[in-house]
C-alpha cells in the first residue's frame, strides 16, 4: 500500500513537471509572437539578414543589412541554433483588386508589381524589438459619413498592421450615397482608419480616415438647391445605359436672367459659375461642399468631367463640354451643354443637339 503510494506520489509530480514545461515551452512560443498587429523593427541598422540562419546552413544567402530603425517586419516563425533563437520576419504583404475589363474577371495582384515580393528573413532574437502596429480598436456610435475621394479603398485590415492584407471593396462603388461608421484605429505607420458599414449594414472594413467626410451624402445639387431662393432648373446627365453615374447641369435665375450655374461632377466636386454685370466667375467646389475664391473665367478650365468652357459675349451663352468614361463598362459618352444668360421665360439650358458615346 505505501510501496504504490510513493509510486503515485512520484507519478504525480513527473506528470506536472511535463505540464509545467509544456506551459513553458508554449509560453515562449506565444510570448515571440504575440499579437497578430505586433510588428517587429531593428535596434539598429547594419544587421545582416540571411534566408535562413548561418549557424544551421552555411550556404544559405545573404540578403543584405538592416537599413532603417523604423521599418516594420512581421514574426512567421522562429528556429534555435547553438542557444541563440532566430526570428523570420517579413515585410507585409498587401494585395489590391483588379477591375473587371469587359468579361475578363478581376484578381488580386501584389501591392506593388515592380517591387519584388516580401521575402523571409532571419535574424537574432536580440536584434529586433516588438512594436505595436496599431492601438486599441474603439467601438464608436455608428455615425454617418460619406466620400469624399476614391484614391483609398476598403481593406481587411487597417494597412500596415498585418503581415497579410487585401482590399476588398472599391470606393468608387459606394461614392453616392451615406455610409456609417462603426470603428476607429490608429496605426504606427498610416494614420487613422476607420471601420465602415452601408446604411444596410453590409460590411465594407476599413478606410482611410481622411478620405470621409462627416455627415449624410448630399448632392451638390441639393446641397445648393437648398440655400437659395432663386428659381432653380436642372439638366440629368445622359447615362446611355451606364450606372451610377451623377453629372448634373442646374442654373439659378432672378427674374428669368441666370445668375449662378452648378456643373455637379460624378465625383460630386462641382464648378460653380456666378454672373456678374456680363462677366462670369467661377468657384471650384469640394466634395464637403466648400467653395474655393472667385477667379474670372478662362478656357483652360478642366476640373472633373468639365472642360472647353467659352462665353460667347454676342449671344450671352456659355458653352462647355461634359464627359464620362466608364470605369467598369468600357465606355463613356461626350456632349456640349449651352446655358443662356440673358434673359428668357424658356429653361436657359440649351439640350444638347447630339451626344456622342461609344461602349468596349
């Protein structure tokens, strides 16, 4: 009875020394990892960085030394030679979508195709330290926004922060309406990101801060038809079968003589033209609806889908051209729009005699 009691007791005490060490062991494992948004950056510059670790492989290749403090390496796995643990790192790998040209699928492609892809490196534990790649994620009231660029586009991830991202949204897909925020994230590298949603609440991930605008979507036609009290008239742009697509032409009158003009852009920048004594001006207006200074006409004008912009002083007309290419589609249309300034009981938007279009 007491001979199997010792035998117990040590049983007992083998058993947890392999759990302890198991605990240990997994303790360090995870300990050099981490968190998935930690990075690692060098304490100092001229490391050598090899493809695999010397200690193990005398043939593996040298990749070069360590350049800047500040750039950040993801962990992907660790290896130990001769008592000093190895980390291999790699810079993140960021892929973008393709557009759909006619029925050619788009696919996802490296962020940069002229820069060779991130590759795996080794170097000692003790030469790089852990960083944060972002802080804490904050939940916010969900609150509207909207676009105002489609430079950046919808990630999986806020950029910067993961040894894998991809884009998975354009931005130019949801331009013209209200989208809501829910998140918010600082990152090291790129700012802050936020975490977006539609009104439906379909998830669209994150964007860059800078590239929304607080408050709901309006048009600059709205926007504008809202402010004044002149009498309004409005031009819809021609789709020709193409969606989404936002070009307005409106024109505000005192008394049937046109005073302003709107030239609304699909991006929903706008022109905004002002009569003055004969004269015209024209103001360019951002995305959030703010009006630059006024500047005297000129025929070098081209802001957005508007270009060849001429008065014609003998018959008080102002002429310019309006144009879209699809972006999907492959195909587009051109036309030229006439407003009349001088005075009439008729809509002074001239309709165009002919548009031109073509389609892919």
């Amino acid at each position: 009875m007491g001979a199997q009691y010792v035998k117990s007791k040590w049983m007992g005490i083998i058993l947890l020394g392999v759990f302890t060490g198991l605990l240990i062991g997994l303790s360090v494992s995870e300990s050099a990892k981490a968190s998935t948004t930690d990075g690692y950056v060098f304490k100092t510059t001229g490391v050598k960085k090899y493809s695999f670790p010397r200690a193990l492989n005398s043939n593996s290749r040298y990749l070069g030394k360590a350049k800047s403090r500040h750039t950040i390496y993801f962990y992907v796995k660790q290896v130990k030679a001769r008592g000093t643990v190895y980390f291999g790192l790699r810079r993140a790998t960021n892929q973008t979508l393709y557009r759909q040209l006619g029925s050619v699928p788009g696919r996802p492609i490296p962020y940069s195709a002229t820069k060779r892809k991130a590759k795996l490196f080794y170097v000692p534990q003790s030469t790089v330290r852990r960083i944060h790649t972002q802080g804490k994620v904050q939940r916010v009231t969900r609150s509207p926004y909207y676009l105002v660029n489609t430079k950046h586009n919808f990630w999986t991830f806020a950029p910067g922060t993961q040894v894998a991202n991809r884009e998975i949204h354009f931005a130019d897909n949801y331009n013209h309406q209200t989208l809501y925020v829910t998140g918010r994230v600082k990152t090291r590298q790129h700012g802050i990101y936020y975490r977006v949603e539609t009104a439906r609440g379909k998830h669209l991930s994150w964007i860059y801060a800078k590239a929304l605008h607080v408050g709901k979507y309006q048009t600059q036609v709205h926007f504008f038809n809202a402010r004044t009290k002149l009498d309004k008239a409005e031009w819809i742009g021609w789709n020709q079968g193409i969606t989404n697509v936002a070009i307005r032409v409106a024109t505000y009158s005192q008394s049937g003589v046109v005073k302003q003009i709107l030239v609304q852009n699909d991006n929903n920048t706008a022109v905004l033209f002002t009569v003055i004594s004969g004269k015209v001006w024209f103001q360019k207006v951002s995305t959030a609806h703010l009006t630059d200074a006024m500047k005297p006409l000129s025929a070098k004008l081209s802001y957005g889908n508007l270009s060849k912009v001429k008065l014609n002083a003998r018959s008080q007309r102002l002429n310019f051209d309006l144009s879209y290419i699809s972006k999907d589609e492959l195909g587009g249309w051109s036309t030229t729009i006439g407003v009349k300034l001088s005075q009439t009981n008729e809509n002074p938007i001239v309709m165009p005699d002919r548009t031109f279009s073509w389609e892919a």
